[in-house]
C-alpha cells in the first residue's frame, strides 16, 4: 500500500472539551483552555487535535445535538476564540480535526423546528417522518421495531403531537435523523464541511457516518434480544443502499479540492468488503474508519452494549489480526484507539486499575497501540493512564444521558430487586461512557487543575488525581512514567515507521491465553512484541526459530531485560509487555 502519506502517520490526540481545561471558572472545559495546552500536545508528539463538537448545541448529548454548525456553543467560546486555536495550533505544526455529526441534528436546530412546523412545512422531508401504524387493539404503534442507541428499551421513533406523526431518532429524541435522500440535504453538509476547512481545518470525524443511508422500506428488525419489545435495527440503517453514492460526493464536491484526513465512526460494521469499499486505496471514500471490534470484545454479542461478557487474549489476537491484514493484504488503513468518550478507560477495561498494577497496564498498552499498523488515536488522559470512576460513586454521578436512561430503565423493571440494581450499578462503572468524561488530571491541586478551586466541575473529577495527574508523571525522570511511556513510544513510532506503521504483521503464537505477540517488520528490520494479557506469570514459546538481539523496551524495569530469554521459552510476568529488535 501507499507509504509516506501524512493522515498515516499522524498521532491524532482527541479532546473531550468540557473536560479538558476550564480557562473561566465556570466548570467546564473551554476552547481557550485547549489553546493554553498545546505546548503540552506538541512535547506529547501529537500532530493532529480531534475535538469532540463545541458547536451551538442544547446539550442533550454533549454536543452530539447540534443546533447551529458553523456557530460555537457559548459554554466553549466563540468563533473568534478558535480562530485563535487555529492560529496557534498550526503555528506549532499541528493540524485540527473537526467533529462532523451529520447523520442527525439538534431537535432545537432552526430545520427541525422548521420540519417539525406543519406536515406541509418546505423542510418536512428534510428528516424522516412517518404515519403511526396501529395494533389490533387500535393503539397506536410507531413505523416499526427499531430501538432506540442511547436508549435501548424505546423505540427509535418519536411522536410528535402537533403533525400526528413519528420522527426518526435513532440516539435520542433530542437527536432526529437527517434525510440523506433528499439532495437539498446533502448539498448543506457540503456547506458546513467548506465552511470548516476554510476556516483552518484540515479534515473532519465523522460521526456514525455509515448510518446516513437507510433502506427506504423500513423493516422491521429480526429479533435478536427476545425481552425487548424494541430491536437493534443496525441491519437496516448501517452501511445502507447508498452509503457509498453520498460519500463519494463528498469526495468530489468538497475532499477532494483539499488535503485533508479523515476517518469515519461505523459502528455494527463486520463485512471486510464493506469496510475496504469505503477506506480501500482505490475508491479513497474515507482514509480510515473506527471498527469497533476491539471495544466490543466485553459486549455479549447481538446483544446491547450494558452486559458483561469474558474475554482473553485469544479475542485480542484474532480481532488485531483481522484488522492488521485487512490493511496490508487489501489495500485499505485503519485506526489505532483503545479509548475514547464512548468508551470506559482501557487501563481498567483491558488490564488491572488497582493501584499496584495500573502503571504497567497502561503501559502494556501502550506498547501495543504504538507498535501496530494504523492511524494512532489517542484519548485525553489516556497518555497518564487514567482510570474509570470508583466503584463508590453512586449512580448521581453519571451524567450521561445513556446511562441516565440505563438506570432509570433498571429501576423501572427492577424497583425491589437490590441484587439487579447492585449488577445495573456495575455495569455502569465498567461499561459507562461517563468513565471516560470525568474532568483531565492536570495537577494535584483542588479539582485537579482543571477548574478553579472554587468552581463546580461538570463532572465530578475522579478521587484518585492526588496521585494519577500530569504534573506528577511528568516530574518523574525518563521512562519512568505513564506519559513518558507515551512520548517515547511515539517517538520509537515515528522513528522506526516503516516496520510499526507501515510494515508487514505476523501473530507469534495465535492459540496463547495470556499472551498477544507479532512480529512487525520492513524491509530492513524485524520486531517482536510480546504482552501479556493477564494478572499471572506467562510462559511463551511463540518465538519459534527467531532469535532477540536485544529486548529494547518494556513496561516493567528495564534494567532487567538483559536478563531475558532471546530464544525459545520466554517468561512474562504479570501485563508485562516487551519490544525486541530480532538479530
Ligand atoms: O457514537 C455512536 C455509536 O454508535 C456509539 O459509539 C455509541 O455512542 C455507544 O455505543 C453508546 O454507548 C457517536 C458519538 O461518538 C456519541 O458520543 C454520540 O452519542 C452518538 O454518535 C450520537 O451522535
């Protein structure tokens, strides 16, 4: 495949903003607190600033509702302020990535209120609306079985009273579905992409991009979790009939006059052709999408995303591999991300987050993400290892509206059962995305840093950053924390990219339990990595005939790693992770 492309070699850094830095002590994060960190971006070695949406937004889900797209959210700044960030983030010789949420918009934004007006409104089929159908008891019943993403007990279709009509909402009702199949539509997303890349962006997420085509008879879903009334309709809705038609377009009016990256969320997506249609070198739709492979490794399969399932690290070989050939046998590229704000915290969710193995977790992981083929993604905070929220933290502190609508729905069915509402709760602090929300760990000073002391975060700061904060790690000499960890990793990335980022991979041992192993190489150079995925001593023999010249890095002392084997059995100790540059 194509080398030397710079969307492929990028860090990309992803900024949650109302978590981030509060520069005005209201208690959330704003555009100017970004500006004041870049220099702390630039040291990191990231090269492109991802923001999760600051456009004008009631907020419903945390800018994912947008109500005016070329306007910025008063709690975040205003245009002028990023203007500024522009300016500063480019003087640094770094790029910006925009948040594009385009599948659906705020119930609040001006076409909305405008569709939603008169069933005889000029915006009416500027989103999806529909007659109710009725049961045989004559009550009324919406279009089909489609559940609700963010609210997995509704229906995905709302009611609105004035019209007599349902809406698609597919998030939320806050959120309704955009018609991609009207061209009027199509014609004002390619507006707000020029309107942003003018201003200085250099290219767009796109947010649930591969739901924006829908098959126009809307089926109902098969039934695949048999208590609810409601389905996952992902059938339906992801990867729809014209997916391919309106990103091509995109392509042509507006990507294709600029140099830009970007990469397309498509969540439900399995079908390998289906990806490579999209990120393959010669139809160039997108440059990279996030599979969700990987972050799906704990949901019970077919089933919604708030279960439990067990995992080792056979899953993790299988689902890396996949991804890892798809991009070097198919032509295609792809992303690097174990976090971000959909997700928990992957120190807790992948390794261990007690206090006495936090460190070497995230620092296992670490390795591994800087090592493999791909864009790399990293998330705030991700780069000090911080962790979910303590398991004491009572369902009140969970702000988001997903797991708002989770705990109400457990206390519906539930309301006298503590044993099913104590399994709800954990569910929570290991599944909610609030894990990933809660205010960046700056220093260990009051709130962390990250407000002024005598400000109300947004979001309660988790209780560990006395001791889990930037300043602390990067007081630390060299190598010996999580962040230092990071920057050297990146460094080693770049250094050495065609074997990390652009080089062949190879499973070393594909049946292990404990232990996830590759080989990386380009023409000149060969690498082993080797991790261990679990709280025991692992014994791995995946060498085969290579032999290590030296074990150049790893998560544990190294000082020590002159002491391990170069050949034939090798022994890893508790999420031990190593690197070795083969003879
Ligand atoms: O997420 C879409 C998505 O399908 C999932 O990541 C989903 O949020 C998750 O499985 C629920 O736990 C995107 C955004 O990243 C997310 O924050 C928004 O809520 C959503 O779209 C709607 O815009």
């Amino acid at each position: 495949f194509e080398t030397h492309q710079w969307w492929k070699e990028s860090v990309v850094y992803q900024i949650y903003p109302a978590s981030f830095l509060d520069s005005n002590g209201d208690g959330w994060g704003d555009v100017p607190g970004i500006t004041k960190k870049l220099d702390y971006l630039k040291d990191l070695g990231v090269d492109v600033i991802w923001i999760s949406p600051i456009y004008k937004s009631p907020q419903a889900d945390m800018g994912y509702d947008i109500s005016d797209y070329r306007d910025i959210d008063p709690i975040y700044g205003t245009l002028k302020d990023v203007d500024h960030m522009i300016k500063e983030i480019k003087s640094r010789g770094m790029k910006l990535m925009m948040d594009l949420v385009v599948n659906h918009t705020s119930d609040q934004h001006a076409w909305f209120e405008e569709s939603r007006s008169s069933t005889k409104s000029s915006k009416r089929d500027w989103y999806i609306w529909k007659k109710p159908k009725f049961d045989k008891d004559g009550n009324r019943q919406p279009p089909n079985n489609w559940a609700m993403i963010l609210g997995e007990a509704n229906s995905a279709w709302t009611w609105d009273e004035k019209t007599q009509e349902y809406y698609l909402s597919l998030f939320t009702a806050e959120q309704p579905d955009l018609n991609w199949e009207n061209p009027a539509v199509r014609k004002e997303v390619h507006d707000v992409l020029r309107f942003w890349l003018e201003r200085g962006a250099s290219g767009f997420r796109m947010d649930v991009i591969n739901l924006i085509s829908k098959v126009q008879s809307f089926p109902d879903a098969p039934i695949s979790v048999p208590a609810s009334k409601y389905q996952p309709g992902d059938k339906y809705y992801a990867n729809g009939p014209r997916l391919h038609e309106y990103l091509k377009d995109i392509r042509k009016e507006v990507l294709s006059k600029y140099d830009t990256i970007t990469v397309g969320e498509m969540p439900f997506v399995r079908d390998e052709d289906e990806i490579i249609r999209v990120v393959g070198a010669k139809s160039g739709e997108l440059n990279m999408i996030f599979a969700f492979d990987l972050v799906d490794i704990d949901n019970v399969p077919g089933d919604f995303k708030f279960t439990l399932h067990p995992w080792d690290a056979r899953d993790v070989n299988k689902i890396v591999n996949r991804l890892q050939r798809l991009m070097i046998d198919r032509d295609g590229w792809n992303t690097i991300f174990c976090e971000n704000h959909d997700q928990p915290r992957s120190v807790t969710r992948y390794t261990n987050d007690s206090d006495e193995w936090r460190e070497l977790g995230a620092k296992l992981l670490c390795l591994m993400q800087t090592t493999l083929s791909g864009t790399l993604y990293v998330y705030q905070g991700e780069e000090i290892g911080q962790r979910n929220v303590p398991p004491s933290w009572g369902p009140e502190e969970y702000k988001d509206i997903e797991s708002i609508n989770f705990w109400k729905k457990n206390n519906e069915l539930y309301p006298n059962n503590p044993e099913k509402l104590a399994l709800a709760h954990k569910i929570l602090q290991r599944k909610a995305r609030d894990n990933a929300r809660t205010p960046v760990q700056w220093d260990d000073s009051p709130h962390a840093g990250f407000t002024s002391a005598d400000a109300k975060p947004w979001m309660r700061v988790n209780d560990d950053y006395k001791t889990v904060n930037a300043a602390a790690q990067l007081k630390l000499s060299k190598d010996l924390s999580v962040h230092a960890f990071w920057k050297r990793g990146m460094e080693n990335r770049k250094k050495h990219k065609d074997a990390f980022v652009y080089g062949d991979f190879h499973l070393l041992d594909e049946a292990h339990k404990q232990v996830f192993a590759y080989k990386k190489s380009s023409k000149s150079e060969t690498w082993v990595v080797a991790l261990n995925f679990s709280g025991e001593t692992a014994k791995w023999d995946g060498l085969g005939g290579l032999k290590i010249a030296k074990w150049v890095a790893g998560n544990y002392d190294e000082s020590l790693l002159a002491e391990k084997a170069t050949s034939g059995t090798v022994e890893l100790k508790p999420w031990e992770g190593v690197l070795g540059l083969v003879e």
